[in-house]
C-alpha cells in the first residue's frame, strides 16, 4: 500500500517521551505544537512509533532484581514491549482529535489509515520499535524513517567514553551495520537497533537519525534541506 509522499514515519525515542525523571511535558507540548504545524502547513501524515523510554529499563531493572539471571530475554522485551504501548496510548490521547484511534500493535495486519496521525507501538520480542518503524515504511510506501533520539549524529566512537569521537554526516548501512553487529539484546542502546538495519539495508530505507528536542532541525530534515544529524542509507 503506498500512501504518497507527503508521509513520514517517525520513530520518536522513549527517551524523549520519558528521561530518567518522569514523562517530559515540556517536549510533548513542543511535538504536539510542531506535528500539528506540519499537518496544517505542509499537509503532511506521520506514521508515529514510540519507544519505552526509562519506563523499559525501570521494569527490567525490578524484575532482575528478584528473579536475577532466571529472567530470560523474552520476557525482558515483553516488558519493553508494554512500556512502548504505555507511551503510545500518551501519545495517541494527546492526538486523539486528529490520529487514527487505533495504536498499531500488530504489524502482520496492515491497517487502512485516513487519519493524519497513527500511532504504533511494540510488536513481537527480539527488536525494538525501529524495526516497527522499517515495517511501516514496508507496509506503506514510504521510503525513509525519520528517527528522533536523544543524540545529535552517529559517532565513529562512544562519545561519552571517546573524548575524540567525530560525528559521522552520512554512512551506508554496510558501515553503520558494521558499527552496531547483528544481536538484540532487551535494553539495547544503539542509535538504530541491528534487527531493524538488517530490513533496512534489505529494502533500501533511508534512515535519518538525530536529536528530536531540537524541532526546527527536525522541520530542516522533513523539507530535504540541510540538518545536523546523521544519514544512513
């Protein structure tokens, strides 16, 4: 199903939705200000998968706590799983008036969307919600993934343990595949997940990652103009 190209998705980190410190309603109002914006302005629709944020690790954290290495993987990333769909459901309801009043769930059921807005959440354990986002572009007809994180590029090193590291602007997916290696781990923190830069690379997405809180940029990224970030394709 294509559905032209005025239509994104974008796959809004939990990290943003929820820091460590409770949910950010500063950046929500900003997100709910700029999507609607774009929708009036632009006449654009967004394909909108969320992350679990602190709320992933949070759970995981109590559960191996008590159950310590009798926990198992797939339980880790149901709890992720649910997390997401928490941070969904927020999101669905701050667009409630304007989305789709279905959260996408699950992706082996491809849904046909007239609103502006759909929110879509986790789907099956062993990747994250960017490879959600890559089977949307999949199931839609849309060609790249707009990935809003916590960080402004891609660096060649660990920036926090690398004082040297150097932004990356733009890198095929042989690269950046190489960077990240092929294994999910449940919590895994990695600007694009490995799982979901396998599909990618596979169909040729476009993936363009940088730091959601600055939205002008994010608008730059949006119109194919110049942005600070990072382009993996």
């Amino acid at each position: 199903m294509s559905i032209g190209d005025r239509a994104f998705v974008l796959s809004l980190g939990g990290s943003l939705v929820i820091p460590n410190g409770g949910i950010d309603t500063r950046f929500l109002s900003a997100f709910n200000t700029f999507i609607r914006n774009q929708i009036s302005s632009n006449k654009r629709r967004f394909f909108i998968t969320v992350g679990g944020g602190a709320t992933t690790r949070h759970y995981q954290d109590a559960a191996q706590k008590v159950r310590g290495e009798e926990v198992v993987n797939e339980d880790l990333d149901w709890l992720g799983l649910h997390a997401t769909r928490l941070n969904a459901q927020l999101i669905r309801t701050i667009f409630r008036d304007i989305a789709d009043p279905r959260v996408i769930k699950h992706y082996e059921i491809i849904l046909k969307i007239d609103a502006p807005v759909a929110i879509a959440a986790g789907w099956k354990p062993g990747w994250s919600t960017d490879y959600c986002a890559v089977t949307l572009c999949q199931d839609y007809g849309i060609t790249q993934v707009i990935n809003l994180t916590n960080i402004d590029q891609v660096y060649d090193h660990d920036p926090k343990t690398h004082p040297n590291a150097r932004p990356i602007a733009t890198m095929s997916w042989k690269e950046y595949r190489q960077m990240v290696g092929d294994r999910w781990t449940p919590g895994m923190n990695a600007p694009f997940d490995p799982i979901a830069s396998k599909l990618a690379h596979e169909m040729g997405i476009t993936v363009k990652i940088f730091n959601g809180r600055n939205l002008e940029n994010v608008a730059r990224a949006l119109d194919g103009e110049p942005f600070v970030g990072t382009t993996i394709k």
